[in-house]
C-alpha cells in the first residue's frame, strides 16, 4: 500500500489560504492586468511575464482557454492559418498542414500547451473572477473592479457583496466578442464601439492584428475585443490571428511600460 505523508485538515485548509492570499496580496498592484483568459489573452500574459512584466490574468470562468478548446461547432480541431503555424511551433503543439498555408492542430492540446506556457513565464491567475467595473484616474484607465463570478449568479438580496479594485499601468481588454472593458468605457459615454462586423475571414484576421493596440489611455484591446471596439468584420473558427494580436497587445504594452 502506498503511504502518504501525514498531513491535518487544518494544515491542508491553511496552506490553500496562505498561499492564495499571499499571491493575491502581491497581485493587487501590477504592471498589466489582462481581462480574459482566451488564447489572445494567453498569449499576451505568456509574452509579458517572459519579459519579466508583473501581470495578472483575471478569468470569469473556472477554466482558462476561452474558445481554444474546440475548433468551433463543438469540434475539436482547430485551425490557423500561416504565419501563426510559428506561434504553435513555439508551443511545441504538433500540427499539419491541411492546404497550403491552413494548418490544423488538436485543440485540447494546444489549449493545454498555451496554459502552461503561459503559467510557466510567471503570469498570475485569478479564476473564478469577473470584470465588475474600470479603475479610471484621470481619463486613464489605470486597473480593474472585480468581483467574485459566484457573486452575479446569487440573487440580489442575498448577495450584495461590495467588490474590490486592483490597480495597474495597463490593462488589456481580452474578454473576446463582448469586449466588456471597453464596453464599460462606452457606457459612461467616454467611447463608442462599432460592434462586430459579418464573416469576412479572409480579411478579418489582418485586420484584427492590424488594430490590436491602446483603444483608450490605459487600455489595450487584443483578439476578438478587437473586432468588437473597431467594427471588424468577424472571422469564425481560425485561431492564427487571436496569437499574433496576443503578442502585438504584449508589444505594445511592453513599450508603452518602458516609457
Ligand atoms: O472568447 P475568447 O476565446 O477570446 P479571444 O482570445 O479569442 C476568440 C476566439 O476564441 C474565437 C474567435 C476567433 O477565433 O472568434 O471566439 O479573443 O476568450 C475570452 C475570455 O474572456 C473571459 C471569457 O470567459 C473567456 O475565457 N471573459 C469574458 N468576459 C469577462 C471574462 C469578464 N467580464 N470578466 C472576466 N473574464
């Protein structure tokens, strides 16, 4: 029989909390947090943390990889169109080329494979945890309200729990189609979005890179957020594009932080 190391029920609770806390006291003041933890998102917070930024993945659900994990119509193969094969490569996800620049790899694996790296350069992740509202300083977006995803499900007699600010020189909107942090921007009137344009894949990804960049003072947009703030024409299951705008947004962060 195998025997494990003996070990309490307090022990085993005071590790979890000791542990969660202290990295959560060290998170609340960052250099960058990242609102979303699809593969834009990801990839962004894997580029960053390489580089020794101090960053923070904030993730509403308890899992992280956004729609990486299925290739679209629930199928798990996904797609990515060359240059991005490079970005998979790096990964060290096995892919192949289906046509001539159109490459196909296991979803699971390569979502997988992007969690890990992203969490082997150092990023932090809160899960379990959604964008409540913008930290706004001086026209300047400069963190985020959060509060526990549990807490919007709760009814509102039951649960008014008053959330909490984290702050940061930047922040990176990657929450995908509903680009919720610039859509906090838009409802107090500072902005307004164009919403996602139709189907056009053969453009879209171009441009998706193309205008991966700050949208507002603070605030970075990067893959699906993309399309949304500027009015891009949408481009279905192909994923080439979420990792280049992934790593254009840690660019841009990365030079905007050197000022
Ligand atoms: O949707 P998602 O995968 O965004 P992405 O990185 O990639 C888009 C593609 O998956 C696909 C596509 C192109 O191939 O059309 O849709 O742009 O990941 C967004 C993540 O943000 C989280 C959400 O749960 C998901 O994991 N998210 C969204 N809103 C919030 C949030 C919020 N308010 N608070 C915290 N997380």
């Amino acid at each position: 029989m195998i025997e494990f190391s003996p070990a309490s029920e307090s022990q085993i609770t005071r590790a979890i909390v000791t542990e969660y806390t202290k990295e959560f006291v060290d998170c609340v003041k960052t250099d960058v947090i990242i609102v979303g933890g699809g593969p834009s998102g990801l990839i962004a917070g894997k580029e960053l943390a390489a580089r020794d930024v101090k960053v923070l993945i904030i993730e509403r659900n308890n899992y992280l990889g956004g729609g990486f994990w299925l290739g679209g119509f629930l199928m798990n193969k996904l797609t990515v169109r060359s240059p991005a094969e490079s970005v998979l490569a790096e990964l060290g996800v096995p892919h192949k080329e289906y046509s001539k620049g159109l490459y196909v790899a296991d979803a699971p694996q390569a979502c997988s494979k992007l969690i890990a790296a992203t969490c082997d350069a150092g990023a932090k992740i809160l899960n379990m945890v959604a964008l409540d509202d913008v930290v706004l300083h001086n026209d300047k977006v400069s963190g985020v309200v959060i509060n526990w995803t549990a807490v919007a499900a709760l009814p509102r007699e039951v649960a008014c729990v008053d959330p909490i600010s984290l702050e940061s020189e930047l922040v990176i909107d990657a929450t995908g189609h509903d680009a919720s942090v610039v859509k906090k921007l838009e409802e107090r009137g500072l902005l307004k979005i164009k919403g996602q344009g139709a189907m056009w894949v053969d453009r879209s990804e171009e441009l998706v890179v193309e205008h991966t960049s700050e949208f507002y003072p603070g605030l970075i947009v990067t893959g699906m957020a993309v399309s949304a703030a500027y009015g891009l024409p949408r481009m279905g299951p192909t994923f080439g594009s979420m990792l280049m705008s992934g790593k254009k947004a840690a660019e841009v962060a990365f030079e905007k932080l050197e000022l």
